[in-house]
C-alpha cells in the first residue's frame, strides 16, 4: 500500500515537473483555472451572476436674495422754470428665491450575464438581458460593463460595483406603469405653464 502511494505522488511530481518546464502553471489566479478549485468563466459565452446593488442620493440646494433701492429727486423750478414743483421717484426690486431637489434611488437585483469579449488585457466585456411578464406587466433588466477576471468570486457572481462602465436598465411596461403615468391633459398643462 505505501508503494502505491509513493508512485502516486512520483506521478504528481513528475506531471508538476513537466507543467513548471513547459511554463504553464497548475493554477491560474487569473482565469480560475486550477487543479484543484471550481470552475470560474473566463472565456467568451461563460455565464456570470451579477449581483445588482445600487444606490443614490443626490441633494442640492440653492438660495438667493437680491434688493435694489433707488431714489431720484429734484427741487422746485426758478426764474421762468419756477412752474416745476418738487418732485422724486423711489423704486425698490427685490428678490428672494430658494430652491432644493432632492433624489434617491435604490435597485437590487441579481441577473445572469455572458462574457462577450475577452479584452487585450484580460478583462471581461459582459452583457446580459432578463425579461420577466407576469400578468401584462413586463419587466426589462439590461446590464453591460467591463469587469476584472480576479472580482469574480469562485462561486461565479460579481457586484455591481466592480464593473466599469457598467450600464444598467430597469424598465416596466403595463398596466401599473400606464396608471403612475400623468395623462394627456395633466403632460399639456405642465408643458404650458
């Protein structure tokens, strides 16, 4: 029993051996690939779970306050002037204005995206789409971006935050979108005033 197990670990060393000679690794840190740990995608068509967590908030507030006071007189008239009586003209402008805005918006979400491109660097171009309709009402979750081969965890999910130029789309259509819409008139008002 004990000679089995030294052929098995001449034969692991042997192998190691051979890999070390032809420069390729047991373990790639990179790609994931590896004797010994899970599978992780790394070429064009693997699938990844991007794990959707965002959240914003954005206040700004502004104030202004002007007065302008101007006062212009002039006395009575004399010699053949003299029929000018006194006269003067105040004017005051005054101003104040305020204004604040104030958004927040939070999406959570997990959607399945594939690789699409491998770039020159060893970076990752992913894309992905979910459409879900239940009962008339549809829901369309896009998302694209470039992310790092190491931000995949082992089990094949990324954050959100960790993709760069990530581009995420959330819309619904239906009936509850066309009911939270304002109608026709309300959009006519609002444009004219």
């Amino acid at each position: 029993m004990r000679k089995r197990w030294i052929m098995v670990l001449c034969g692991l060393a042997s192998l190691s051996a051979a890999s070390c000679v032809a420069g390729e690794p047991l373990v790639d840190l990179e790609s994931g690939a590896s004797l010994v740990s899970n599978y992780k995608a790394h070429r064009v068509g693997d699938i990844i779970t991007i794990m959707i967590v965002e959240e914003s908030t954005a206040n700004a507030t502004a104030k202004t306050d002007a007065n302008n006071k101007s006062e212009v007189s002039g006395g009575p008239g004399l010699g053949f002037l003299d029929i000018i009586t006194s006269w003067g003209i105040d004017t005051e402008n005054k101003y104040t204005g305020d204004g604040r805005t104030q958004r927040t918006g939070n999406l959570n979400a997990e959607i399945t995206a594939r690789i699409v491109e491998v770039l020159h660097n060893g970076d990752y171009r992913l894309a992905g789409t979910r459409m879900v309709d239940i009962n008339g009402e549809r829901q369309l979750i896009e998302i694209s971006g470039v992310c790092r081969a190491r931000d995949i965890l082992p089990d094949n999910t990324i954050y959100s935050t960790y993709i760069a130029d990530a581009r995420i789309a959330y819309n619904g259509t239906g009936v509850v979108n066309a009911t939270s819409e304002p109608g026709v008139i309300t959009k006519l008002v609002n444009w004219l005033f």
